[in-house]
C-alpha cells in the first residue's frame, strides 16, 4: 500500500529565524517554503456524525470526546477502560483501540500548539498534555509512546505513569509494510513508500552543526546535483518521521534504510511553535521526536528530494 502523500506534509505556513522571529519563507529552505502537492482544505478534513469524527486524511474514526475518561490512567489502565467503552458499544462502535504511535502522531499540527491539531478541528476536551499510544518502545519494553498535545512531542514513558487517552478506530491509511521498500541509487536511496530520495553520499558535512548552517549544507549539495531532478532540501519533521519503523531501534529507521553511521539526531526543516528558537528534531536510536535549539551545533543533515 502507498503511504498517502498528504500525511507527508505538515501544515506548517510560517517561517522563522534563529531567534524564533518570523521572517519572509522566499528562499528560507524552511518547511513553510516548501508546500507542494494537493492539500485537504481544514473544513473537509473531518466529517462530524453525531459523536464520532471522520478524518478524511487518514481514514481514522476518533471520538470527538478527546479525554472521555476524564482522568489520566497508567498504560493497563488505558487497555481496560478501552475495553470497558467496547463492552458497552460506546457511541454504536465496538472496535475502539489505543492509537498507535503514527496514529495519533498524524493528528498533529505544527502550525499550531495548545492544543497541536489543525486549525478547526472538531474536537472537544483536548488536554494539552500526554496521551498514551498502544506502541511499545522496542528498546524499552517497560516503556510505552505518548505524544503531547500541546505543543507536539513524541516521547516515551513508563507504563506505570498516567496519560490521557483518546480511543481510535478504523484502519489507518498512513501506515504500510513493503518488501524492498529502499532501492539504492548512486549517492541517494529511494524510498518506494513515499516516492522519496534521501542523499546518503559523502557531500555533506560530517559534524553537527546548527540550524541555519544545516540548510544551507543541503542549499550546497544543489550545487551537484544533475540536470532534471528535484532540488535536494532539509526535510519536514514528517518526512523524517516516514522513515521510523515501531518496531526496531538502535536505530530505529525502517529495515533497508542505510546510511554509512548514524548520527544522534536530525534537524528537520520544521520550527517548533511551541518555542520558534527551536525545531523539529528526530532522534533516530528508537525514533523520539524532540527539539532543538537552533543555534546550537548540536545535530546532524540528512536531505530529501521528491
């Protein structure tokens, strides 16, 4: 199944410099100067049915109750207040489940915070906090994933401590499985998945460096590249986000996903607007999604194209 293209992009319109002040996108190389491809205009994203909410981007069914429990439980806790709604055919649904980690990440708006969802969304009681995910840290199988819905996070923590929840249903169109995913090619690999090139060649710098200078490193690599093809750019935070799989880690990054070493995190293009000093940042040894401070040289460089 092909990842739907949309939920590669984020909503993100605004740019913003390295002391979080919003600047012109002309040329930024940031994630707002970079909207490409069809869109699902906000007010036809979610279809409302009485307490049960469509999202038409990913063909989930969430309750349109986001803290039904009222209460934050522990991670068994959550399995069996879900099983308690299912019993009783909440809302006429008897398959309602914890959302997995790429679920509930897909919800997520990075344009803006307090709640993260996008702009008119439908829903009601969002808790700008936690809230748990069914999917297990592989690496620390006493940890489970949440994600914040204040501000966009994507951490995990111990199944003993409490988060909200927020029950799903429906098969989610954003998550695949695909023998041969990868294909090298030359200095980049194909991603068949999400019909995207990452640069795995030797052009790009080889330390961390800071935000700004992580753009213009892959601004560099254009000057290489060949006749036709797309322009090479620091990627979104969903874009790098594509390339985790749940299930692995040290590294986290799908099966055939290879680069020479990896490093401990990757800018993205993305500007946290929780804080727009800093941006999005993945964390490759089990797939946290976290920030950083743009003018730290604290990450490293990958670049997509396509």
């Amino acid at each position: 199944m092909m990842i739907n293209e949309l939920t590669l992009e984020t909503d993100q319109t605004g740019c913003f410099d390295e002391s979080g002040k919003a600047m012109d996108c002309h040329n930024s190389g940031q994630d707002g100067a970079f909207k490409q491809g069809r869109r699902i205009e906000e007010p036809d994203r979610f279809r409302v049915m009485n307490d049960i909410v469509q999202d038409n981007l990913t063909g989930l069914v969430w309750h349109i109750n986001a803290n039904l429990p009222e209460f934050p439980l522990t991670w068994k806790e959550a399995f069996e207040y879900i099983q308690e709604i299912n019993t009783s055919r909440l809302s006429g649904i008897n398959a309602w489940r914890l959302p997995e980690r790429k679920e509930l990440f897909s919800l997520l708006s990075h344009q803006l915070v307090n709640p993260s969802l996008p702009e008119r969304h439908p829903f009601i009681n969002v808790f700008h906090g936690y809230y748990w995910t069914q999917t297990e840290s592989a690496r620390l199988l006493n940890q489970a994933w949440y994600v914040h819905l204040g501000g966009g996070k994507v951490y995990r923590g111990m199944k003993h401590g409490s988060y909200m929840v927020w029950p799903v249903s429906g098969r989610f169109t954003g998550r695949f499985f695909m023998e041969n995913r990868f294909i090298a090619n030359g200095d980049s690999v194909y991603d068949r998945g999400t019909r995207r090139y990452w640069y795995v060649g030797d052009k790009l710098n080889d330390g961390e460096i800071p935000w700004k200078e992580a753009i213009r490193a892959v601004e560099k690599l254009n000057e290489t590249r060949q006749a036709g093809q797309d322009s090479w750019r620091l990627p979104n935070i969903r874009e790098l986000e594509s390339l985790v799989d749940d299930g692995n880690h040290t590294p986290a990054f799908a099966d055939g996903f290879y680069i020479d070493t990896v490093k401990d995190g990757y800018w993205s293009s993305t500007t946290s607007l929780y804080e727009p000093r800093y941006a999005w940042v993945l964390y490759p040894l089990d797939g946290a999604i976290g920030v950083g401070y743009k003018p730290n040289a604290d990450f490293y460089v990958l670049a997509v194209r396509g």
